[in-house]
C-alpha cells in the first residue's frame, strides 16, 4: 500500500538537515535563508496534501457497491413535501418511489452519507417498473469508485432544497453506511462531478429513466 504520508515526512526530514546544514554554511546570508524557509514551507503543504490524498484512497479503498447503485430524485416542496425518485439495485432491478406529507430527512451524519436504514426508509413503498441488463450493469457499477474521485461540488447551505439530483452510491460494510457521489444537481442545489465516469454513469441513468418512462408499445 502506498504510505505518501510517511514518503513526504522523510523527505521533509532530509530537508530540515540539508537546510540546518546550509545555515550554518550560509548564515550570513539572508536571501539564501529566506529562499529555504519558502521551499520547506511548500514541503510542509505538499505533506498535508498527500495526507488529505490518502485519507480518501482509503476511504474509498473500504468501500464497495452495495444493492442500491444509481439513484435519480427531486424534492418539491412548492405545495407541501414530495420526495420522488427512481433507483437501480445491483440485480438489476429498477424501482421508483414517492413520498408526501410528512418529509422523510436521514440520521444526521456527514453530507451525503446515510445509514442502510435510512435507504430502506427513504424507499418505502417502492415498486418495481423494470429491469436493465446485469452484464452491462456489472460493468457500470465499475465506474462507481473512479467516479468517487472525481471534483464534487455542490452549493452551499441546506443539503436538501428543491430540485433533482442524480447520484451513485458506494456502501461502507464495517459503518453500514451508503456514502451519495454526485453525479449532477439541478435547481437549488446544482452540483456537479468533473470525473469523465461520473458523466457517463449520468448518462446511462438518464438513459434508463428515459426508458422507464417511455409508454409501453
């Protein structure tokens, strides 16, 4: 396993020698010291960056696809509270679902993370509408974790807010927890991925809703 934590801080020893060293050499001259103090200062954030890196590899190391994949909602709270949506299961299975009244909010944990409990909550009520190919599903659901790594943004504020969301989902076994990986956001909360397999899991879940949603011949 890559350790870029422990290869940074070695080098960022080996240059505290070298600088102490030129000091001592060079004490005398100040241009020379503060050119020295800049590049251990970008050592110093190189070493926090490789951190943050690997914190994430790791995260996303221990993940897996769970049974919930690719899942497409809207939240319309104009005329009261509706929750909708459509999501594929690993089997291949493809539901859609519809809430009103009462709003259905997850256990507070981080943004975008719910416990499998909230998932099976969130779906209440949910029936099937089709199915898609396992084969090519199998293949897609590949593109889950690259896609983790891809820039997420998402505005700021409330997570939840009017508008549709189309997002993947890896599950974490040990914490029971689905983690969303934004593939797009419109309406109040736009969002986006900047990882080329966040734009083509999006299209292929687009894909299918239009299908799904196409009248039966």
């Amino acid at each position: 396993m890559r350790r870029p934590c422990v290869w940074f801080g070695l080098h960022a020893g080996v240059a505290a020698d070298y600088t102490g060293a030129v000091e001592r050499r060079l004490l005398s001259n100040p241009e020379v010291r503060m050119r020295m103090g800049r590049a251990l200062t970008i050592v110093g954030l190189l070493a926090v960056a490789a951190c943050s890196m690997s914190e994430t590899d790791r995260l996303i190391d221990r993940e897996t696809t769970g049974d919930v994949l690719l899942e497409s909602y809207s939240i319309d709270q104009t005329w009261g509270y509706k929750l909708s949506g459509m999501y594929i299961n690993a089997d291949g299975t493809v539901w859609e679902y519809e809430q009103t009244g009462t709003p259905w909010y997850p256990e507070k944990l981080k943004p975008g993370e719910l416990y499998e409990r909230d998932m099976l909550t969130k779906h209440k009520n949910a029936r099937q509408i089709g199915t898609v190919d396992v084969t090519l599903l199998d293949d897609i659901a590949k593109m889950i974790k690259p896609a983790a790594r891809g820039k997420m943004t998402r505005a700021h504020g409330s997570s939840w807010g009017d508008g549709s969301y189309e997002v993947a989902y890896l599950f974490d076994p040990d914490a029971s927890t689905y983690r969303e990986i934004i593939l797009a956001g419109q309406g109040a909360q736009p969002a986006s991925n900047s990882a080329p397999e966040a734009r083509l899991l999006l299209q292929y879940l687009r894909d299918v809703q239009k299908v799904m949603e196409a009248p039966a011949p």
